[in-house]
C-alpha cells in the first residue's frame, strides 16, 4: 500500500518525528517526557528512520509497534534499492550511512528490509475538518488529491517518487506555495535548526544525526518539543 490512511484519533494525541537516523535513544527520552500513552498515542515518522546514527538497527523494533506509523524516506528507498538492485545503488547505500545494513546477520537484514518495504509513501491522517499529509520530502505538484489517486492506484510516477523523496526546493526557495487538499503537511529531509513552517508545510528535521536536536510536533495542539543531540555532554551542568 502506497498511502496509509488513518482514522481520526479520538482518545488520544498524535505526535509526529524528525529524522530518526537511528536516534532511538533520544525518541525514548522525548517519549517520556510528553508522557506518551501507547493505549493512546499515536506516533508519525516522516522517514529517513535509518543510516548514520548508532540505532539503526533498531527501527525494525519501533516499526512493529501499532501505535508507530512512518513513512518511506529516501534512505529507506536507497536500502531497497542497495538489495534489490544491487552493486550500484548497494554502493550509493553504502557511501550514505548505510554500512550498519551490511554488518548485521541475514535474519536480522531480512527483517528489516522486509518492514521498510511495507513503509507507504505517504501518510493521511483525518481530523475535524480536514486531512493532514505527512511525507519524507514534499507533495508534488502542491496537489494532495491527485498523488493520493495515484498512490491508491499503486501509480506513482517518476516524478512523484522524486519529489516525495528528495525534493529541497521548498526549503531551498524559502516557500513553494500551498499544498492543496490538506490542512497541513508534515515532513522532513532537510536540515533546520528549528521546526519552520513553509507555506501550510511544517519541516521537523532538526538534524538530531548531526549534532543538532530531534523534534517532535503534536498534531493536536501544536506542541513542539526538542531533545538535543549532546544531552549526555549537557548533563555535567545539571545542579543535583
Ligand atoms: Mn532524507
């Protein structure tokens, strides 16, 4: 399935994550400290949940969860790629993070691939009076309805892969205009020091993989909440 729908959450609250790049650690200690309820919750990854960080390995744990849906990012697809068409994008995967893959044993390989391939490309989440959109990259052509056809047709183009991957433009040019047919959409991908609106598009990669911070935004009332990257080096300053 190309597009995951989810039903509105009437008991309890959504929260929506940056790129993990294998911080899970710090994903348990945001999680505590909002006090996420799993009976509950619901918690939105918008990709990129593997390569460079020490925890990659770990995603295929977080994603068996039922309260934990992501979608597909372009590391996610470089890994697919790297095995089912392999040497050159195996290379590519390589040159981008992505040894920790190579260095586990097959089962456990196995099972990873196997849980990032049933990742959608997109994810849709009802509210009262709306939809909100949640991809890696970008919406192509600011167009919710016709991707969400062509998803639901398991027809993407060429086109739609690369700007729902890849695409920086919005960030690039600072805005890109309104994605029609959804309140709000949610992504990630490009490095920001701090969660920033571009049009009706929020951008919650904070660059927790590059000494920056991990960032989770709740749907429901718009709480954001930063962990920084070095919390470990920040904890000598406590007063105990
Ligand atoms: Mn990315």
């Amino acid at each position: 399935m190309m597009i995951r729908k989810l039903p509105r959450n009437t008991e309890g609250r959504d929260w929506v994550v940056g790129d993990l790049h294998g911080c899970f650690s710090q994903l348990g200690r945001l999680l505590s400290i909002i006090a996420f309820n799993p009976a509950c919750d619901r918690l939105l990854s918008v990709g990129d949940l593997i390569d460079r960080g020490p925890e990659s390995h770990l995603a295929v744990q977080w994603l068996a969860q039922p309260w934990f849906h992501a979608v597909r990012g372009n590391h996610e697809q470089m890994a697919l790629d790297a095995m089912r068409n392999p040497p050159d994008n195996q290379e590519r995967h390589l040159c981008n993070g992505g040894a920790w893959l190579a260095e586990q044993g097959q089962a456990e390989r196995d099972a990873c691939l196997a849980a990032i391939s049933q990742l959608p490309l997109a994810l849709e989440i009802a509210v009262v009076g709306g939809r909100i959109g949640v991809v890696h990259a970008d919406c192509p052509d600011n167009d919710w309805r016709s991707l969400s056809a062509r998803l639901d047709a398991d027809n993407p183009s060429e086109q739609d892969y690369s700007t729902l991957l890849w695409s920086r433009s919005r960030v690039k040019n600072g805005g890109g205009g309104q994605v029609q047919g959804v309140n709000l959409l949610l992504v990630g991908h490009t490095p920001q020091e701090h969660a920033i609106m571009y049009d009706n598009v929020m951008h919650l990669d904070t660059g927790a993989v590059y000494g920056g911070k991990l960032t989770l935004f709740c749907i429901n009332d718009f709480v954001e909440v930063s962990l920084p990257a070095n919390v470990e080096y920040m904890a000598q300053f406590l007063v105990h």
